[in-house]
C-alpha cells in the first residue's frame, strides 16, 4: 500500500461490514458530508454506519493482507468485508493526493490565491463566511476581515495557526497591537507575514486549515478550510466581483451564511 493510505485504518465491530478510518480528519469541529458518531478518533469515511463506542483499529494494509485481499492502490470494487461507501470514499481521498503530487502543485503554492471558509467551532452548520486572500495578502489583511464577521475587536487576545494548532502556533501570527504589547519577540507581526509566507510554509493547499484562537485564558476557535485554489487570472476576477460583500486591497469577503 502507498504512503497516502497510511492515515487509513479499519475499524472492527463497527457494523455488519467493517468501516475505513480517516486518523488524519480534524479531531476537532468536522466539515464532512460524512456522519462519525460517538467513538474513537478520526473521521468514518462513509455515513452508512455508526460509530463503535470502544473500537479496535487495524491498519488498512494489515487488514487487506490479513485477509489475503489483493487491492494495491485501492482499486477496483470493494471487498465484501470493507463497506463499499467507505471504499468509493476512501479511494476518491487518496485519488486528490496522488492528484496533487502528479500536478506539481508544490511549484503553484505561494504564487496562487485561495477561498477560505471560516467557522467557529461549535456553528459550524450554522454560519460560515468565505474570504479570498491573494499571495501578497497580509495576515493582518486577513484579521481585519475575520474582524469584520466576528465581534473581535483589538480588546480580544488572538493568535493564528496552521491546522488544530491554536495555543501551540507554530506561526505564532499576532495583530500589530498585539504584538506591540506583547514584548516577546519570537511571535511574528501580523502585518509582516503574507499568505504566501504561510502556504509555502504549510504547503497550502484545497482542504488544508488554518486556525485562530482568541481569549486566551477561556480560549475560543476559529478555524478555516481552503476551499478553492485561484490560479493568477480568476483571483483577479473573484476579487473585482461586484458581488463582494466587504474587501481590502487584496482580500474580500465574498460570501456568508449566517443563521
């Protein structure tokens, strides 16, 4: 088995058919047309099944060698054992990464713009708002839109990520004043780190996040998925839509769900 299905394992006593495992999905507040139940971490990789309360994980590759199943690369029909959702899934997941390494996409990151969703965990069914950033957008771009959207103000303590950091950054990204106040010297300016600076450090790229955290003694979160990659041409049309709900020089709020 490849190196992209090690994140995947089976999870037994999970139904009639036995389920795949995402150990890699948010532990956190979930964006996936997939239900996951009570259990153990990861994402079920289908919504025909439920959870086991106290399940044993196998590797996926165990399993299938286990069971003397021969689907190098996942392809083909499913296993009568595995759950067919959960196998169409699965593969579809794997089939984007390999994508992604065939399109050379490591030589685009830092040169092209994204649509980030932004979610506070615990509403994320219930409000969203999508924000288009340009390479030479500035983190504090960026905050003064999630400003925009949220009640924070410069009152509230907050700090950027990359995905489930929150508290632990290791971009460690302040608004000015904040850092300004902040004395330390080892967090960075919001103002002097661009989102190209934070792709081409993540490797950004469709359905990675980032994170945000504010208050920092009763911490809330925020956190955002990539939900679209704009090559040079259609970033400059997103961003000059008559349609956007609010903007800056490089960066707009383009759309929203609200309850």
């Amino acid at each position: 088995m490849s190196e992209q299905t090690d994140r995947f394992v089976i999870e037994i006593g999970s139904g009639t058919v036995v389920h795949i495992i995402d150990m890699d999905a948010d532990r956190g507040e979930r964006d996936s047309r997939f239900s996951f139940g009570i259990g153990g971490p990861g994402e079920m990789m289908c919504s025909h099944g439920n959870r086991h309360p106290r399940p044993q994980h196998v590797p996926l590759s165990e399993f299938l060698a286990d069971h003397d199943i021969d689907k190098d690369g996942l392809e083909g029909d499913a296993p009568e054992e595995i759950c067919s959702y959960c196998w169409s899934n699965t593969r579809e997941a794997v089939g984007k990464v390999q994508d992604r390494d065939d399109d050379d996409i490591a030589a685009k990151i830092g040169t092209v713009g994204y649509r980030l969703r932004w979610k506070q965990k615990g509403r994320a069914r219930d409000e969203w708002y999508d924000i288009v950033v340009s390479p030479e957008t500035t983190m504090a771009e960026l905050d003064r839109l999630v400003c925009r959207f949220t009640t924070l103000d410069d009152f509230h303590l907050r700090m950027y990520g990359l995905e489930d950091e929150y508290l632990d950054s290791s971009l460690n990204v302040l608004p000015d004043q904040q850092y300004e106040q902040a004395g330390d010297r080892s967090y960075t300016r919001a103002s002097e780190m661009t989102i190209a600076d934070v792709a081409e450090r993540a490797g950004l790229w469709e359905g990675d996040r980032l994170s945000l955290v504010y208050d920092f003694g009763t911490p809330s979160h925020y956190y955002c998925i990539v939900k679209e990659v704009y090559e040079p041409d259609e970033l400059d049309r997103v961003l000059h839509d008559n349609d956007v709900i609010t903007s800056t020089d490089t960066a707009a709020i383009v759309r929203e769900k609200r309850p």
